[in-house]
C-alpha cells in the first residue's frame, strides 16, 4: 500500500481514543464514533509505538482489509462490527453467535455491546445471563440505574380543619370559663 493512501479509521469505543507519533510530531484524539481519514504511513508508524496495536487492534477500527491484513495480520469477523451489527446481534442474533462475540470481539466492540445492550434496553433474559456470566457485566442493574425514578404525583393537599394557631388567636372563640388557677408562677390570667 502507498504510504500516503488514506484510510477511514473509527473509534468503536465509548471513551475517547489518543496516541501521540514522535516522528511525525502528531497528537491525534479520536472521540467516541469519530471517523477520520489517516495516512497508511501514521497507522505503520502507530504500530511500532509502544500500544500502538493494542489501539489499531481493540478500539479503532481501519476500514481497509488491506490495511488490516498488512498492520494487524488477521482478526476476528467481530472486529469489523459496528453500533448496528451490534443492535442486529443482541436483538435477533442467536446466542451462539452473541457467546462467539462475546470471546472473540476485540474490547472496544465488547464495549459498544454493554452500551448499546442498556441503550435498547436489551429484553432477552438468556443474552443478559451470558453477558453476566461471561463478562460480569449486570444489564438489569445499569438499566435501573440508568433510568431516572419514576416521580409519583402529590395529590393536592386539603386542609382538614383551622390550625391551632389559628384558633387559639381567633376573636369568634370565646372562654365559657375561665381558667384553672394553680400555685405556678407562670399561671397568668387575663381578664
């Protein structure tokens, strides 16, 4: 491939995504679902700084089998997913083929599934087990969670009868009596 060949990179992961080339004194930013067009010689020269595969392998995606096949040798058919192959998968896919994804998807395409599984929400108890059991990973609660609670409506509120306040201060109540008298310094009676 021509070093100058542009090849359409994304980041499949729900985080941003960045490496910096010294010899090309870059520092590039992918943010989560970015695409950007890179020259094949930047992805050759980020294969040879330390991390550099572990990025071009788990969490961009080149789309270019040539690319691939020069950079990262041979992948995984889930390495090519994207946010909607992943709604196909968990929505009609078996679960033999959510298990295959499951340990052989590469970790952004992991990510993008336990985002999109809590965004749909995913309704399939069987494919939320297997997510639980395999990566530990608890659909049910990320979607309580998520979700804000419901706020239940206060019915309007009635006053029953007047305050004691009100009563006590009132002109229309009138002592029939007047109170008893005690030996308490505090006992005051008004006429």
């Amino acid at each position: 491939m021509n070093k100058e060949e542009l090849i359409k990179v994304t980041n499949r992961d729900n985080g941003s995504v960045g490496y910096t080339i010294p010899d090309l004194h870059l520092h590039r930013v992918f943010l989560s679902g970015e695409t950007k067009e890179i020259t094949m010689d930047e992805l050759r020269k980020l294969a040879f700084i330390p991390g550099g595969l572990n990025i071009l392998k788990n969490y961009l995606v080149m789309d270019s089998e040539e690319a691939v096949s020069e950079l990262l040798v041979s992948v995984e058919p889930e390495y090519y997913y994207t946010e909607e192959d992943v709604k196909t998968l968990l929505t009609v896919g078996t679960l033999a083929q959510l298990e295959d994804c499951l340990n052989f998807a590469p970790e952004g395409t992991i990510n993008l599934l336990k985002k999109v599984s809590v965004e749909l929400p995913l309704n399939d108890v069987a494919k939320r087990e297997l997510i639980l059991k395999t990566l530990g990973f608890n659909i049910t609660a990320a979607i309580a969670a998520r979700e804000p609670e419901e706020e239940t409506p206060v019915a309007e509120k009635v006053r029953k009868s007047d305050s004691i306040k009100k009563t006590a201060t009132s002109s229309a109540t009138t002592r029939k009596s007047a109170p008893v008298t005690t030996t308490s310094k505090y006992n005051i009676v008004k006429k």
